[in-house]
C-alpha cells in the first residue's frame, strides 16, 4: 500500500465524518428543534392560554430552541472544519508525493548518469 493509497482511505474517512456530523445536525433540527417550534405555535394558537403558558413559550423561544440552534450550527462548523482539515491532508499528501517524485527523479538521473 503506497501513500496515495493511504490518502485515499483518509480522505474517505473524513468524508465519512462529515456526513456523520452533518446527519446529526440534521437530526437535532428535525426531530428536536422542529417539534418544539410546533408546540410553541399551538400554544400561540391558543390551545394552552395562562402565565405557564406564556411562560413555556418564552422558555422553548429564548432558551431552548435558541441552545439547539447553537448546537446545529456549531456540528455544522465542525463539519466544515474537518473538510478544511481534510483538504490540508490533500494538499500535504500531494506536495509530499511531488517532492517524493523530485526526489527519485534526481536519484534516477545520477543512477543513469
């Protein structure tokens, strides 16, 4: 198994781990963040009138929803921070294998020489 080789797999895994951060925020939005938004309009809708509900609202509006907001958006920036990582790695590999190629060209020529 040569370097390239090796970068590939990486590359993959970090691929693999984007995917899994973004299908995490996705989850958080849909499964969490949406039915609380929903609930906060029934209760606007007026099926739950009175201080607890006034105050529900203003619990699932200002604290909550706003914290799982956060929380997507930062899954979602340590998506993007692992892809920049990922592209680092890219890079390095790839200036790596052209020195790596100079090198052995240089080797070949005194060889041949």
């Amino acid at each position: 198994m040569n370097m390239q080789d090796l970068l590939k797999i990486a590359r993959s895994i970090v691929n693999n781990v984007i995917q899994a951060v973004k299908q995490q925020a996705s989850a958080i939005q849909d499964q969490v963040t949406a039915p609380i938004r929903t609930w906060v309009q029934k209760v606007l809708g007026g099926i739950w009138k009175g201080d607890g509900a006034n105050r529900f609202v203003q619990e699932m509006t200002n604290e909550i929803v706003k914290e799982l907001e956060l929380l997507v958006l930062s899954l979602f920036n340590l998506g993007s921070l692992v892809g920049d990582a990922g592209n680092i790695m890219d890079q390095a590999g790839n200036e790596t294998t052209q020195i790596a190629n100079g090198l052995f060209d240089v080797f070949h020529s005194i060889v041949n020489f």
